[in-house]
C-alpha cells in the first residue's frame, strides 16, 4: 500500500471515529446489567483498592487505551499525548497498528513513546492480516522491539478489511501464524477485534492454539463498517457497507458466552471493550469475567483536548470505578467480581 | 376482465409499489437473527464461491428477480430491463403474472425475454386463482411456453383478491389444480405469496400434493393490502383494507417454523422472499436453511435507473453476500446453512 | 339523581367519548394475535359464512353494538339511528342504561325502537348497582318490558360509579341480585363491564349464580375512567381518577384466562368487547373463544353521520370479517375457532 | 462541616428536587404490577377502611411523608407545614437529617413540630455515616428526643455521599452502630435508603442485626445521583455522577425479592417508597408485601403550595388508595394483600 494511502486513511480514521454518527446504533449490552446496590458497604472509600498488574506493572485501574492512531504527523501527536497521561494516570497503552512503522521506517519513531511513559505496559499492534504476508511474523518482533513493547496486540478486522478498497483478504493461515507468534514472541500476545467483537467460536479456535489474552472489542461502540463505508461514500462500495453498521456479537454477549464454557473461562484472561464510557462499565465488564477494559473513541475526543483533559479524564472513570465497588461494598476487583446483580422481576 | 383494466392495474402497482407506505410497518424478522462474526476466516475473500444452481442452470448468487409487471408498455421495458441485468448478473428472472398473455394474446411478447438472458433460468407466472378457472391448466403451460421458461410461479394471494374490486374470489380446487399442473407440467412448478407469507399450514398441503419448491413471500416487505388499499381510496373498500396492512407471517417464523418439521423441510426446496433488502438479508436466509432468496420493491426501484443501474445493484448484493460469508467464516453457501447464530444473554 | 344531572351527564358522556384522549392508550392486546394465513382457502369467497343466532334471531355476524345513550333528545336520535341501522345491517343492538326510563317514565319512549328494528335482538340495560336499589329487581324487568327486549345487559362499573361525584357506590347484594334476575328475567341476563374489563375472578363469582352470559368490555378502548375524569375536571375529583386511565384487564388476557379454566367456558358464552376496531378484531376475538363482539366508540363516530353511514360502516366490518375467514381459510365461525395462530420465533 | 455549607446544601436540595430532570428515567416497576380488577365489590365504598397503625399511632392510610428538608429558614416553614398538613390528614411524618441539630443546637427548634402533630407518629432521621462518628449514637438518641420522635429513620446513602464533594465515605462499623442503636433507642429503628434502593443482599445484613422495619426508597423516582452531579456542575465531579443517574434497585425488584426470602419476609415490616406517585401506586405497594408507603418529591411540590393545598393533595391519595380497593373489592388492607393480579397471556 503506498504510503500517502495508508496516511489518508490513517487521518480519516482519526477524523470520522469522532463522529456521533460512526457509533453503533446497539449498545454493548451492558445496560442490562444492573448491580444490585449494597446499602451497607462496610468500608471506607479511601480503602477502595482498583489497581492491578498487566505483564508485570501495576496498573492504577484496570484499564487500556485502545489501539488507535498511525503513521502520520497527527498520530505522532496522539501517541505522545496518549503516552504521559498513561503514565500519568497508570493505566496500560495500546499503540495503533503498527504496519506503517515497517512499510515506512521513518515512521518508526511515531511509536516510540517508552521514555514518555517509563512504568506503565505499552503494547505493540499489527494486523493479523499483516501476519500472513511475506515476512508477517518478523514484522511482529520488530513491532515489540520498535516500541519496546509488553506485549502485542494483533487485531483481527476481516469486516473491515472487506469494506476497505484495498483491503487486505488473504485470510488464510492467519491462525497458524497467530500459533507461531505466541510460541516465538518474547512478550504475550493478546488478540482482539475492532469493534464487532470476538464470540466463542473465535475463541475457542484461539484457545487451541495457545493463545491466553483476547480482547473482545466487541459491537456496542466504534462501528468500523459505519467508517469504511463514510470513507468510500464516494465510490460504489459505500452502501454496500451500511448493512453491517451494526453487525458483530455484543460485549455482554460475548463474555457471558465465553464465560459459559469452562475451557474457555479458564483459559483466558479477558479484556472487555466495545462501547466502554464509563468506570461504570468497567465495574460491570469485571463483574462478567473480564479482567481489564478498553476503550478508544472517548478516549480520541479527551485526547483532542491535551495530556491534562485526558488525564483527568482517566481519573474520572477511576473514581467512577471506585464508587462502583463502594455502592456495591467491594474492597477490591476481586470483590466486583462476586457482587450480586439484580434479576428483574417482572410480572 | 378488461383489456385496460388489467393494464390499469399493473401500471397502478408499479407506481404505488414505490412509495414507502406501501411496505409493511412490521420487519421480516431477520433483523432478530444475527450472525455470531468469525474474526478468523481462514480463507481469502476471492475463494469464496457464492454460485448455486436453479434448474440446471448456474446462478452467481442464491437470488431470484421476484415476479413483477404485467401486460403494460412499462412492463414491457421493465422486462426486457431485468432481464438484461439478470443475464449479466446471473440471477434467475421471474416473470409478473402472466395472465394478460392469455387473456390478450397481442401482450405475448411482453413475456419474451429468452433472447435477451439466453442463460439464466427465466420463471414463468400465473395465478393459483386463474388454474381454476377453464382451461386454467392449458393457459399455464402455454405460459411456461411463451416465456420458454425454466420453471413457473404459481403465486396464491387470497388477501389481494378479496381486496381488488373484480378480484378472483373462487379458491375451490386450487390445491388439485396446482396438484395437476405439478404432475403434467415440462418444468417445475413453485407455489409463492405475494407479501403475506406461506406458513406451515399451507406448506403441509403443498407438500402433501407434491409441490417441492416454496416461495414464501412473507410479510415484512411489500404489503399488498396497503397496495389494493390505496387503490381502492375512492371506492369504500378502502378502510376495509387497512386492517390488513402487516397481516401475515413474516419470512423468519414462517422458516423456522418449517424447519422445525422435518417432513416439511426434507420435501422442500425454500425461496425466501418478503422484505430481503440486502445480501446480508440472502445470507440469513440461507442461514434459515431457504436455498434461494427473492426480492421486488428494491429491484424494482433500481431498474427504474436501467440496466447498468440495476446490474449495479445485483453486483452489490451479491458483495454484501460474499462480505457476509467471509466474516462468518464461510466459504460457500453450504457452510453459511452451519454458522453460528449469536443467542442474546440477557439478565 | 335530579332529572338534568342525568341528561347531562349522559350528554357529556356521547361528546367526550369521542376524543381520542378518552381511549386507553395500552391496547386490548389483541395485536399480539396474529393469524397463520391461509394461502389455500378452498373455498369461494362467497361461500363464507358469518350468520349466527343471539337468543333466537339470526344475526349477519356475531356483533352487538354496545350499549350507549341515555335519556337526552340526542340519545333519542341515536338510538333510532342505531335501530335502524342493526336492523338493515342484522346485528344485535344494546340499549343504553335505561335507568332514566325508571326514574322519568317521560322518557320510556327514548328506548322504544321495536318498530324500527323488529327482527334483531334488542337488549335492554340496567346498571348492577340499580339492582340493589329499592325495587331495582322490577325496575330491570320493567326495562325489559319498555324495550320489548330479547335479553338484559347487567353493567358493573365501580370504577366509573366510584369515580363519578354522586356515582352509587353501595355494591353489596349486587352479585346475589343479579342471581335473582337471573331466575326472575323471562329473557336472559348479560353481564358487563363498562371498559375495564371481567377477569377471571369475576366470572367465577356469576358463574356461580347461573349467569351464562358475559361481556368482557376489557380494557385498550374507551377509557371510563378518562371521561369522568375529564368530566370533573372543575373539582379536585379531577386528578384523583388520572391514575385509573388504563385501569383494567385487557380483552385478550381476560379471553384467554377464562378459555383456561374449563368451569368458565364450558358455562359461558363471550361477548368480546373494550377496543374492538375491525372485522379482524371481531375475527380474533371468536378465535380466542368469544361468541360474540361488540363496540360502542366507533360505532357512535360513524352514527353520529346518520343511519346509511352506520350502515356502510357495519357491512363493511362484516366484510374485513369475511377476509379473515377467507385468508384464514375459514368457511364459518367455527372454522374460525380453530385457525392456526402465529408462533413468533425469536431468537 | 460548616454551618453555611449544610444550610446551603438543603437549600439546593429543596430547589432542585423540583426539576423533573432529578428523576430517574426508569420506572419503579410498579407499572408492571396490574391489578385484576374486581367488577362485583360485594361492599359499599363508604365501608372501605384504609386506617392502619405504625407504632401505636392510627394513620388514616399507610402513607409516611418520607424524610426532607434539614435546618434552613426554609425547611423550619416546611417542617411545619408538612407536620400540620400529616396530624390533619392523619399521616405520618418523617423529618429530614437532623445532623444539623446537633451540629448547630440553635437549629434544634426546626424539628421540634410535636406541638403541630400531636396525634401522629413523628420519626427522627439520622445518616448511618453519622451513626459511626464520634459520639454518633447519642447524637441518635438525642435526635429523638428533640422531635419527641416514636421511632427513627436511618439513612443509608453511600452514593449520595460519594458523589458530594465533602460527602462522609467511612462506612466502617454502621452496621454495628445500627445494631447497637437498635438495642440502645427507646423507640423503633426504621433503615432506609434516599432513592438507589436497599436490596435483598442489604437486607438480610439488617435482619441479622435486629432490624424489623425498612424503607426501600429504590430506583424510579427522585434521584440523587442527579441531584448531587446538578449540584457539583461547576467543579469536575459533574460527569463523574451522571452515570449513576438511574443507579439501583427499584422497587417492586427489591420488594419482590423480598418476599421471596422467608427469613427476610417474616422479620421485616416494609415501607415501600422511589417514585410512589399515587395512591393506586400505595395499593400496589401493600400487594407486593408493603405495610407503609412514603414519597418525597410529590409531597414537597403540595406542599410548596401550603398547609392546605398538602393536605388536599394527601386526601386524594388516600381516596386514590380507597377506589384500589373498591374496585378489587378489597374493604381493607388486609384484603388488598392478597388482591389477584392479571398476568399477560402473550402469544
Ligand atoms: C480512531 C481509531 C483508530 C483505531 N485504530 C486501530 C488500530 O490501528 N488497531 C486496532 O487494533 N484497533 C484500532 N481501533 C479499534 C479500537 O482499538 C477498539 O477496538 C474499538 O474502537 C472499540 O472500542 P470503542 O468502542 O471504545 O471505540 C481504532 C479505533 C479508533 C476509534
Ligand atoms: C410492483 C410489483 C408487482 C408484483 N407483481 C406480481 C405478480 O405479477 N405476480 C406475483 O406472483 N407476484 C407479484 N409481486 C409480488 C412479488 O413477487 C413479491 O412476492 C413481493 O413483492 C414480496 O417481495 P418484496 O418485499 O421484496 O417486494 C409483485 C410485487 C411488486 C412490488
Ligand atoms: C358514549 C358511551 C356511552 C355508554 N353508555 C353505556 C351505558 O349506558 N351502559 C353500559 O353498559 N355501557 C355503556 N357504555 C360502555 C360500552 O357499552 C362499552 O362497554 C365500552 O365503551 C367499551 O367498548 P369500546 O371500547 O368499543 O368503546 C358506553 C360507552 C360509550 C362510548
Ligand atoms: C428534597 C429532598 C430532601 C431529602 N432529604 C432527605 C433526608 O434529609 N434524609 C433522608 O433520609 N432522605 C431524604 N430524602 C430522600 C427521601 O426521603 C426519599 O427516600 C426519596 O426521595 C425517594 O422518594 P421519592 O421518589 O418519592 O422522592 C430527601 C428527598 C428529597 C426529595
């Protein structure tokens, strides 16, 4: 793909994702989960611990920016605005697709943020579409090293890739090459959608092959088939794209499927996303058996406006997080866990 | 029935069927059935093979052009214009009610549209009402003649007439003369609504006389009700109409429900119709185990732009068909009838 | 109650039931009822049969108009326009509470419509709390006498009485008179609600006593509990019946509950009514085990054009009557009480 | 906390409750709670008997007027009206926090209203987080003794709390303080929440420790969260609370679930409040296991209008309350328990 391409394309995902419009019409389901309130919390707030480790670092919340960003000058920006609110606030970074870092070396340094953000995991990002291509799997390697990365993400976005005029739908062996990351990789590898969501299925197959961190991005938030199809309004493909505005399986859905099946509960470590806006959602996203949350389209609008609104942003949702577990009267993440829900009782 | 009543009442059809009042305002119900995604393919999009064969002829996609028009000039060029785009597109055409070519032998050549779509399977039409009336047997295999067709509608549409002013009424022995014309008839015969849906009920006759192909026409598109209704504004048949606007089964209910009854679906060769507005609509139809889906409003809508236009909109349906496949992980029509469909995990 | 409290408050009553604010704005439940079509009537349109016989007379269908007017110069008007329309259209017709006729013998005559309708069941009405007034057991039978009646509507509406400034609200004895009027009444005794609705509870209580007849007037139409709300808008009763506007059980859930419990229907004859708006309601009605519908509101909107109108309007009922049972494939009525019903397949 | 800021605090709280945006937009569920309704009373309105005692005091309805109002110039005048209004209308009432009595002894007198009520049952108010401060039970008792109270609410509040920006968040050891009042008051300890619910998990922690009498206040009426995040606009709290807006366990979930527990059934007397609107509202209260009801916003919006116009509205309730019962033939209370409800029969 020629450079100035993936460019233009990089901007007009930073540009349209802001708009209302590009958001599923669904929610993430999580609306019909309903803590019920514990009255008697039996703690003090200032005790209220949310913090938690990824890959080794202690995290003030159990929370993730979501890949986003590119190769272009405005994503350089991102990355560093993304990067010291991160360290700031402490939670865990996801650096956009990093394919452009290896079609473009100059571009390398867009991801180099490690010195902006020394404590905190930074995770690399390629597609697993990239994977298969000529030299996918050492690509990958050079991601982690490029950003010195925790760990790395590769996101799996055949939906997206169909409605992309030059997208990339060679599919095949995408998981064996997963298989092999895993196995060569020296930091854990976590797969994830972008925005309509890994179901059980997906899962399973991703289990077999060893694979132990998924993270859902599932329908509810971002709509990816709402972006492609706004980008290529101008040829014919655009309303070929509207039907699957909404397509994908829902956060709840999928982590109370995958929940559901024991080889899966156990084996995965979960990150929920897909239309998270709130420590809110974080708190219900623990509750159904993730262990951290994600979100990126909030997180682009704070970022627009500088380091300090996103990281008080971030600390917002803490401390939502953080009323979460005393109006449920949990000390802990592990408590959330366990705190009982209520089953409506109609009549 | 006259000469210019029956052209009246086409070109009557033609315009009302345009307007969106005249659809139902209930769904078909597939809205209710989503697609669990596969986010691992395994397979490159150009491998993915949507062709199917219909009366030994091949189609590119699982789709059918549902009978519209009559004996009118419009109806004339609307032929020979879906018949063009359905021969570039490979889609099987089928013909609006005949009858006219009958009743005024000059109209035959409405219907003749070989020439033009050498290929595809052309689908001759007429009335289960008309096969009861003399010589209603004859009329309909001269109608397979005149089309030189590959097959023939038999449409059974109760409501519509009793809506009409002068509409056929007598349904006596419709079931034995549809029983007949399977048994004499060169091609086979397809028994289709016209927008209320077959239902289990009905399809049990059908099969019980030997009819092996069911066009379900189910509510959730067009409403013939709605159409008559309109029609009949000056007369007061008109209110006795609207009570019937949403009546019937819709495409989903009346599927499963045959499904469901394993004599039903082991005899039946299903075409889903009614409310199908996009490839993603073929591929849960497929999914809801019909081998062929039907549509008219939309098509009808793009002829009105000609041929390019409509075999523009053919080529985008049967894309959204194949984008349908490759993120459910499909590789043909046969593996679409197994994927798996998300269960909503409502607390 | 004065001479005029009783014209005007029946005057009031037929202005305001024609404000659609005066309609419940939950339905009677019937929308949930849908029928399987049938695309094979094996019949002919003309055959279908709606004719049934209401106490000895034949009926051209099994409807009643319900029981409206009173004692004003306008409900005079009404009920000869309602005669003469019964007669030519041969439905039932139900006479308004004739309690004035009791207390202003003046005003007999204002019920005397035998001459005008000779051939259809007229039904006379008293209210169940007139009943347990001095001499209320005569009254009823004098009613009877005045209207040359084939039978007696026993309204119950405790509500309308307890939201009413000088309503009756004595209630005991009520039921133990209606067994009296049962033995005494040459004719036989319906019993009513007014819009909220018979439950099961209550039909088991006139079961009981011997009635035989029951009229649910469920709730989803007119809204008695609006109208004298709105009516005593000028004092503080005003808010106070607010909260009863959708007060009630709707007809489908009172049909079905008592279709339930074989005591009930195997001694009952039904009288669907409260929101009946179509021949397709009055279709649902008997296949949810009703003998008979009924309807004040919409029969009231198209008398108050004259008889030739109410004409029009009943034929036309009659009509969309026998669409359902031709695309039901329904000979008669009791075809209709064992057509298929849609089961809606959700997933 | 300073004299000025709890002053200013109730003002903001008396002023915005008004706003119909402090609602929850959820229900409290009672709309799903239907009343089949009873056409044959077998009693006469007059008969109906609505009175009730709560700790040895008659009450002419079960009606609490819930907790409001604190020590401003504006709560002295209402705290007099709503007690003139209660002992008139034969209600109880319960006055708002009484922190600011203690912490501000000159404010003692905006509590002390037993001049104005004799007759009726006056409850103190105190919050659980005050209960665990130094000398937190004697300021309790004390609070009793300054209203000359017959029992005392304890609110429990940790949301509300939360969301203030100098909200009391040590909640360590109120249950305990709970337990000990309980043992140590001179009259009865009433539990209850401000508007989020106490839920079954809540409830059974009270039930060990003695409790017997709770105040649900759940989710679907006033809504603290809002009002707390209106109140902190200026400051960046605001959005933290917004999530929160519809927060908790409504009421008829919390009082079903309840009932369903034995244990918890058999040991409490339940007063059912959030978004009782009605008195059919306080009908359907008593049927789902309620003794009392209470509101809130309602009662100060009458009694912004004065004595009179409160003790209006307070009647209107009580003869809402009286035509529930009529109209399911209910003569008391008692009766109304067991008053059947209609379940929906969908198809
Ligand atoms: C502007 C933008 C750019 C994105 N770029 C990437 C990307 O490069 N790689 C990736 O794996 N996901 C990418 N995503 C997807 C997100 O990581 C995330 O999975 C998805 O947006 C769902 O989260 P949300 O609903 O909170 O936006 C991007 C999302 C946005 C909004
Ligand atoms: C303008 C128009 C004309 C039609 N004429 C016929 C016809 O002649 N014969 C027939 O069997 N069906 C006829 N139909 C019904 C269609 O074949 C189809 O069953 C129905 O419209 C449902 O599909 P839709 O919802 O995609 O429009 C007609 C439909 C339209 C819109
Ligand atoms: C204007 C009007 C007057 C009525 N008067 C009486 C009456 O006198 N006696 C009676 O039993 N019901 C009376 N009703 C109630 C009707 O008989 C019927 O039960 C009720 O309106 C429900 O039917 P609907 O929804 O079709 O209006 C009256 C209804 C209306 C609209
Ligand atoms: C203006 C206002 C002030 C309140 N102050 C108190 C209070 O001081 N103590 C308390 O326990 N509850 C307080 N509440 C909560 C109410 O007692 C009640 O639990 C809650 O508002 C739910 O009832 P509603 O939906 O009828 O308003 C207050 C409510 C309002 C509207």
């Amino acid at each position: 793909m020629s450079q100035s391409t993936i460019n233009d394309r990089k901007s007009e995902h930073l540009t349209l994702a802001g708009l209302p419009t590009m958001q599923m019409s669904v929610t993430n389901g999580l609306d019909s989960v309903q803590f019920e309130p514990c009255a008697l919390p039996e703690l003090n707030f200032s005790e209220i611990d949310t913090r938690c480790h990824l890959f080794g670092k202690e995290l003030q919340q159990p929370l993730i920016i979501a890949s986003m960003s590119g190769g272009t000058r405005a994503s350089r920006q991102l990355n560093q605005t993304l990067a010291a609110a991160a360290e700031q606030a402490g939670v865990a970074l996801g650096l956009g697709s990093m394919r452009i870092a290896i079609e473009q070396p100059e571009q390398c340094s867009t991801f180099q943020v490690r010195s902006i953000a020394p404590s905190i995991p930074i995770l690399a990002n390629i597609g697993g579409a990239q994977l298969v291509q000529p030299e996918g799997l050492s690509h990958a390697l050079k991601c982690i090293d490029i950003a010195e990365a925790d760990g790395i993400f590769v996101h799996l976005n055949p939906l997206q890739e169909a409605l992309q005029s030059q997208g990339d739908t060679q599919w095949r062996g995408v998981l064996d090459a997963i298989a092999t990351l895993v196995t060569l990789a020296p930091v854990p590898v976590i797969v994830k959608e972008v925005g309509h969501g890994l179901g059980p299925s997906t899962a399973r197959k991703l289990v077999n092959v060893g694979v132990q961190y998924l993270d859902i991005a599932g329908a509810g938030g971002t709509s990816w088939a709402a972006i492609e199809t706004e980008r290529s309004r101008t040829d014919n493909k655009a309303q070929t794209g509207e039907v699957f505005h909404n397509f994908g399986i829902n956060l709840r859905d999928s982590l109370r499927s995958i929940q559901q099946e024991e080889t899966l509960s156990e084996s995965l470590t979960l990150i929920a996303s897909g239309g998270i806006r709130s420590g809110l959602d974080i708190a219900k996203s623990i509750r159904l058996g993730a262990s951290f949350a994600s979100a990126a389209s909030p997180i682009l609008a704070a970022a627009n406006h500088g380091t300090e609104s996103l990281t008080e942003f971030l600390e917002q949702w803490r401390q939502q997080l953080r009323i979460s577990c005393f109006v449920t009267g949990c000390a802990s993440l592990r408590d959330l866990r366990y705190a009982p829900l209520i089953t409506p009782q109609h009549l």
